[in-house]
C-alpha cells in the first residue's frame, strides 16, 4: 500500500495504541530527505505515538566526487578537485542545471525548514557519501539501529545547519565514537576496509530497489504501508495514528 497526500491537518491526539516501526531510506545531502525526516518528527510529536525508527542507506548519486584525501574511494573514482564543491556548484556542473533554477531549488526548500523551525543552510559542502553511510552501518552493527537513526538525524542537522562537515573524516569518525562505536571498527569502515559495512549499505539500497524506491526519501510503515517523497505533516500524522489504533491505512 502507497499513503496518499492529505489535504489538511488533524486533530492532535495521545496515543494509546501500538508501537509503529519506521524505515527510512535516506541520503544525508538530500534537502528533501532532511525536510521529510522535519514533517516525519513534528507529526511524532504531534500525535504521541511511540516509534521504533531504523534508518537505511540510499546514494542518490553514487558517481559524485569523493573528496579530497577520502583513502576509502575506489580505483577509478572521481576526486574532487581542490576543495569539496559546493552543493550549487556540483548541480551546476554535474548536472547540468542552470545557476538560477539551482537557487531557486534551494531557497524553496530553505522556505519549507523554515516552517518547521529547522535551520537552513543553502550552500553545503558535496561529495560522495559512501563513507557516511558505512559509518552508521558500523553504529547499527555495533550499538544498535536507534543510536544509528539519532546519529544519522544529528549529523544531517549539523550538515544543513552548516555545522557539521560530513566529509571530514576525523569529525566523522568522532561522532561516530562518541555514540558508542568501536574506534577501531569506525576507522576500518571510515577506510573502505569493512566488507560488512559495504555490504549493508548495498543491501539497504537493494531492498529499497525491490520496495520500488526511485529515490528518497522513501518510508515503510510496519513493513506494509510505503510512503515515498517527503509528504506533508499531516499524512504522515494520519498513517501513525492509524497504525497505532491497528486500523488500515487509507
């Protein structure tokens, strides 16, 4: 089942129903993945219901440069050149977007965080983020799936705050630490030297595919109810208390 967009918001109401589990395929430059991971928490909120949130890898983009120094890029990859482009230069040059459409892009979405109170930066560092998924695989397998999906949400607000640089490795790496993670097994994964790390990112992006995923964000509610895009408050408030009151979603 596919949740439709809602029109308006609902009443706000406790919850006394059930646990509902969230997947979330998502990528930590996407500013609609950060927008929709925005809605997704205010209608937690909103509604009181108690979540179970696992985060999954997706890579919109798997060819962008690695940056510079990144010992885990494979042979072959593209490096970047200088510094880490910016996330406006690499829509330009990557993909061939116009200077003005990219701004326009970012100021919308800026718009959007805005209304959910959530800090917006418009020029980001970009770069591949292959690494950065590795890294939460590492905290998931080592501490468990909730410390993951609170590190992933604090490093993506760091990113789009423009407070955190995902693509220094140490920062990375200490986050990581400071979370619980194994230094040792962090810094093989950080390296590119941690086949499971790989190979949990690459199931992730397989499952997604198989779920019919074209991008992300991309949610499944209770392993039956597919929510793709970054939809609106009050959908996302519906679906939960739905599935919380064991109802089916309409």
């Amino acid at each position: 089942m596919v949740v439709e967009a809602a029109g308006t918001d609902g009443a706000v109401q406790q919850s006394g129903g059930r646990r509902v589990r969230i997947d979330v395929w998502t990528d930590l430059v996407c500013p609609w993945c950060y927008v929709g991971q925005g809605r997704l928490e205010r209608a937690i909120a909103d509604e009181g219901v108690d979540v179970d949130l696992v985060v999954h890898s997706f890579e919109l983009d798997p060819s962008a440069p690695h940056a510079r120094g990144d010992s885990s890029a494979p042979d072959g990859a593209v490096p970047s050149v200088g510094a880490v482009p910016s996330n406006i230069d690499y829509l330009i040059t990557a993909k061939g977007m116009p200077r003005e459409q990219v701004v326009a892009m970012e100021e919308r979405v800026g718009g959007l965080a805005a209304e959910l109170d959530m800090p917006y930066a418009q020029e980001r560092p970009m770069a591949n983020t292959r690494t950065l998924h590795r890294v939460v695989q590492t905290v998931a397998a080592t501490v468990d799936e909730a410390t993951a999906a609170v590190l992933f949400s604090q490093l993506q607000g760091g990113y789009f705050a423009g407070t955190f640089d995902p693509f220094d490795t140490d920062s990375l790496v200490q986050r990581a630490v400071e979370a619980g993670a194994p230094e040792e097994a962090v810094r093989r994964a950080a390296a590119g030297e941690s086949a499971e790390a790989d190979d949990a990112v690459e199931a992730d992006i397989a499952r997604a595919r198989s779920l019919g995923a074209q991008g992300v964000p991309f949610m499944v509610f209770d392993d039956r109810v597919a929510a793709p895009g970054a939809m609106d408050v009050a959908t996302y408030r519906r679906a939960l208390r739905q599935l919380a009151d064991g109802e089916e979603v309409a």
